[in-house]
C-alpha cells in the first residue's frame, strides 16, 4: 500500500515545456501563417525558446526571421488564424514527456493534488490535455483567463491551488522558464525547474530551488523540498 505523504500539499506544474512537448505543432501553426503572408518558414528549434511568450511572440518572432514589418504580426485577424489553425492541429505531434504519466500517478497515489498553472488560455490547454489523456490528473486547469493576474504574478499560482482545493502555503511549482521561477518567488512556493523545456534562459539562472534534467526526477526534488520545509518548520518553534 502507497504511503499517502503528500496529502495536504498541491503541486502546480507548468504546461508547455513542463509536463507537454508542444513546440512541434506550435512551430507548425506558425509556419503555415507565414507560408500564407509569403514569408519563408523558420527553423522548429529556433523558436521553440519562444513557446513561453505565446502566440503573439511567437509570430513576432516568425516576421523579425523574415525580415517583414513586425507591426504585421500583430494583425489581430492573424492572431484569430494563429489560434483556428492551432486548434485544428493541437496534437497532432504533441507527446507528453517521458515520465511524465508514470510520475503523475505516484505523486496522486500518494495523495498530492495536481494543477495545471499555465499561461496557454484554458480552453486550449483543457483541449490538448484531453487528446493526450492527460486531464485526468489534475483537479484543475488554470489558464490565465481564470485569475486575477497571469504568471510571472504569484496570484496565478495561489488561485490555480485554491481553485484545485490545495493551500497555497503547502504547495510547489515545477517549470520551465523565467515566468514559473518568477511566479513562485511571488508566491512564497519553492520551484523545480526542468532543465529540458523551453527558454531562452539558461535554466540554471531562472533561480528555481532544485533542477531537474529528467521527469522522472521530480519525485526525489520535491522530496527533498518537503524535508527541508518539516526541518524549517520544526527549528522555527524549538
């Protein structure tokens, strides 16, 4: 029988880059944007870093390769096509990464709550969830048009716990990229960060609490941020 240590703590993970491969089909949309404005397709890699910024920067990014007004890509009618077209192709090569199932279920099965804080709207985030079977592990997905402020804010972590049933003060994020490492510092939480996502940061400078190269990993990480938190906790009241 499973241990159920981790009940009372919430862990908030980061979507893209974190818990899904998903540069691939946003790269994807990107490309067949520019193909239809007549500009030249920009290389799957060069762009993944920019996946945190979202839809707008990653077009930005996509016109400033070409050499085409960026003041282009901030057509809001493009913007509607960038979404329509991603929504038709959302998981089409989007995998979870490795680990990633099997670590999911061990950390429920020892009684964490799992949220998703993300700055990739709702609606498309709970899609994409779905079509990869993933959904089913959290309490809650929450984009940034369910709190009162997006990460790097705090406020998007504390709400996306309280909104999974969790209490913030016991809980931790894992992500990628400067926005995660910023939103936990907000927030008070400690944060993993996984070395393989995407930004343009080296991830041993986003300043999280441990790093992680692997998902498989993250069990052991979050282990060692509870004992130090009980150690803390404990020396407090001696």
């Amino acid at each position: 029988m499973t241990d159920r240590d981790l009940e009372g703590w919430t862990l908030a993970f980061d979507l893209d880059g974190t818990l899904v491969e998903t540069h691939v089909d946003l790269v994807g949309t990107l490309n067949r944007m520019l193909v239809q404005k007549g500009l030249p397709e920009v290389p799957m890699e060069g762009a993944s870093a920019l996946i945190g910024g979202g839809a707008r920067a990653l077009l930005q990014h996509g016109f400033e390769q070409a050499g085409a007004p960026v003041e282009a890509a901030r057509d809001p009618a493009l913007f509607d096509a960038f979404i329509a077209d991603y929504i038709d192709h959302i998981a089409d090569h989007s995998r979870p990464f490795d680990g990633v199932v099997e670590t999911l279920e061990r950390l429920k099965e020892r009684g964490a709550i799992l949220v998703v804080a993300t700055n990739k709207r709702t609606d498309l985030s709970e899609r994409l969830l779905t079509k990869i079977d993933l959904v089913r592990h959290f309490a809650a997905v929450v984009g940034p048009d369910k709190v009162s402020a997006r990460k790097p804010s705090g406020a998007h972590l504390k709400e996306a716990v309280a909104m999974a049933g969790g209490d913030p003060s016991k809980a931790v994020m894992i992500g990628d990229a400067a926005p995660d490492t910023e939103a936990a510092r907000d927030a008070g939480m400690p944060c993993v960060v996984v070395t393989y996502g995407y930004t343009p940061i080296p991830p041993e400078d986003l300043g999280g609490d441990v790093l992680i190269d692997s998902f498989e990993d993250l069990e052991e990480a979050v282990d060692g941020l509870l004992s130090d938190f009980y150690v803390m906790r404990a020396l407090s009241k001696a």
